[in-house]
C-alpha cells in the first residue's frame, strides 16, 4: 500500500514537472532564430527579383516544395517551376514572417531547423490589375555546410474574403 502511494506521488511530481521541461525546450534559440530571419531576407529579395535559379539555390538538391497543385521533387523542378511562375506572373512585395516560437532546433548539431509563420505579395499577370495574396508557410531546414537550404518547404494560399 504504500508503495502504491509512492509510486503514485512520484507519477504525480513527474507529471507537472514534463510539460515545464517541454516549455523550456520550446524556445527558439535567438541565434537560430537570427538565421532564420537572414534565409527568409534572401528568400523574398530573390523572390522580388523573379529571380527563379536564385530561389532555387536555397533548396537543397533533394529538396520537397509542396503547392497547392501538389509536391515538386528536387531543385531542377523546382527551378523549373519558379521560372514558370516568373515568366507568366511578375511578383512583388514578398514578404515572409515567423511565427513567434520558431525555429525550432531538430537533432542535437543545430543542423536542422523547422519554422512556420505567415507570407504576403503582390503578383501581377500580363494585362491585369495587381493583386495582394496572402498565407501561411512551413519549412524544414538544414545546414549545408555554413548556410541553411530547405529540405521542405509547404504553403498554403489564404482565400481572399468577398464582399
């Protein structure tokens, strides 16, 4: 009986003292964070070039870009893509921002990151009128060498509310 009743204190203190260590380990780390501002700098000014081998260049060769027409494989694909986007649509005004608690780390290296948050631009067809778009954005990162290229990268497109 009463290591039942110990056994079932000691669950107990383990029970509260889980989700504390959990909200520690949930922080991003501001270094990582710093860096993930600076990929996303890099992203949207190559992004506002409708620079497609630029954008490219920040995946990694084996790399997952999913659309909302479904995924692309690689970065010759993904290139590909972009460059199709660019030579229809011209885009402007990419903007990208993360979500308050990421990145966060994966592994112990601080090798990979993944991070979520929100985008908006401007794009704009061949003899149309300018439209603003907007969404939310996840990415998985990893080191390659001494710079960041996504693994992954998935996004969505927010409907436009209608009057």
């Amino acid at each position: 009986m009463k290591t039942r009743l110990l056994l079932a204190l000691v669950g107990f203190a383990i029970g509260f003292a889980l989700p504390t260590f959990a909200q520690q380990t949930n922080a991003p780390d501001s270094q990582l964070r710093d860096q993930l501002v600076a990929f996303d700098k890099k992203f949207g000014e190559a992004f506002n070039n409708n620079d497609a081998a630029a954008v490219a260049a920040l995946f990694t060769e084996d790399a997952i870009f999913v659309t909302d027409r479904g995924p692309i494989y690689g970065r010759k694909a993904i290139e590909k893509c972009f460059a199709d986007w660019f030579r229809n649509v011209h885009f402007s005004n990419h903007v990208t921002t993360d979500d308050q608690d990421s990145p966060h780390a994966m592994g112990t290296a601080n090798n990979e990151m993944w991070a979520t948050g929100k985008w908006s631009q401007t794009f704009q067809v061949q003899k149309g009128n300018p439209t603003q778009a907007n969404g939310y954005w996840a990415a998985v990162k990893i080191r390659d060498g001494d710079v960041w290229k996504m693994r992954m990268n998935i996004y969505n497109t927010t409907p436009s509310e209608t009057p």
